[in-house]
C-alpha cells in the first residue's frame, strides 16, 4: 500500500535472534535512505523456527527500490522492488 511495507521475517537458525528498528534500511533508487517507521512487532526477540511480521511506515510516498536487513548475527537480507 501507499506508504506502507508489510514484512515478514523468519528466524532460520538455532538461536535466538534480537530484532531492532535500526536494522532495516530502505533505499530509493539512487541508494539514498528512506526515513520510515518499523512497527513493534518487527522488533524484538525471535525465537528459533519463529516469525516475526509487519509493516514499515514510510514518512513521504518516496517508492523504495531496495529492503535491508542488516543483522549482526545472521548476516544481510536483500529485497529489490520492481
């Protein structure tokens, strides 16, 4: 929807995982950064096999062209939006 990204994110290793706000960036198509929102339920312990889903907020209708997910512990995450 306008303005909004619903994610999901699935916790595929044996630990648990801490999720926080500052590890997702959205990018526009000149890789500059998209000032948004992560909702709380995208935030926090995940537990092992657990999925975490919701939304980002954008502050402006700016379209992304990339999502990441930039995890300490399990690496990086890349989605491209046509």
């Amino acid at each position: 929807g306008d303005g909004e990204i619903y994610v999901w994110v699935k916790n595929l290793s044996s630990a648990e995982l801490l999720l926080v706000a500052s590890q997702y960036r959205l990018l526009d198509t000149d890789e500059k950064p998209i000032t948004h929102r992560v909702d709380a339920e995208l935030q926090g312990p995940l537990a092992s096999g657990g999925i975490a889903y919701g939304k980002l907020i954008l502050d402006d209708k700016t379209r992304p062209s990339r999502l990441v997910l930039e995890h300490p512990k399990a690496g990086t995450i890349e989605k491209w939006f046509p």
